[in-house]
C-alpha cells in the first residue's frame, strides 16, 4: 500500500490540528515518544482523540498539546518545542495513518486506527 508523506507548513499548524480534533471520535489513537536519551516510550494504546492542539498564548505559546481517553481517566502529551510536523497519509483513501511532531532531540508519533465492529462493542464494556 502506498503512502504520501506530507510536511504540514508551520503557519499552518494551527488550523491543520484543529482539524484532525474535529474529525470522526471513534477513531483510536496509539501515541509514542522517541527520545535519543529515553528510545521509544509508549504513551497511550488504542484511546480516543479527545484534542490535538497549538498552543496560541501564556508561556506555553507553539507547544503543541495531545489529550487522549475517555470520561474516566485522560492522558495529555506536551510537546514543548516542536519544529516539525508531518503527516502521513494512505496513498489510496488520503486518509491520516500517522502524525510525527518533531522537537529537538526527539519525536512523538501519534499513530490512527479505526476500531473494528468487534473492538467497539468490547471497548464499550
């Protein structure tokens, strides 16, 4: 299968995550941090998209910030000083397959999957 890799323009960021928050929550997201100091260090597996965001004012402004679960219990991901953003797509559908927010040292994946018939009627109990 092929895919297209897509570097998403910085001017753009805002608007581009903005977008990937409003798209269908029944998609899962896996997100996963790669540090040259720590390696691959998995952070959330098979959660919900609750909002994927740049940060605009205060002392944070340019981090982008990931929030990923359900009611019950939330995970959120910081990425400080992001210096690039890329998206990959499926080659056939267009659809988002990964999204890797890159930062000095380092880098976090945010993986997305659609639940299978079966996986949904579990997640729910």
């Amino acid at each position: 299968m092929a895919h297209i890799n897509q570097e998403i323009p910085r001017e753009q960021w805002a608007s581009y995550l903005a977008g990937i928050s409003k798209q269908d929550a029944t998609q899962w997201v896996r997100v996963e941090s790669i540090d040259a100091e720590t390696g691959d260090q998995p952070l959330a597996d098979r959660l919900p998209l609750v909002d994927i965001s740049l940060e605009r004012k205060g002392s944070d402004a340019g981090a982008v910030q990931i929030i990923v679960g359900r009611e019950d219990g939330r995970i959120t991901h910081r990425i400080l000083e992001p210096d690039h953003v890329y998206a990959e797509l499926d080659g056939e559908t267009g659809a988002l397959e990964c999204l890797e927010i890159g930062e000095r040292g380092g880098k976090t994946l945010v993986f997305f999957e659609r639940p299978s018939d079966a996986d949904e009627v579990s997640a729910r109990f």
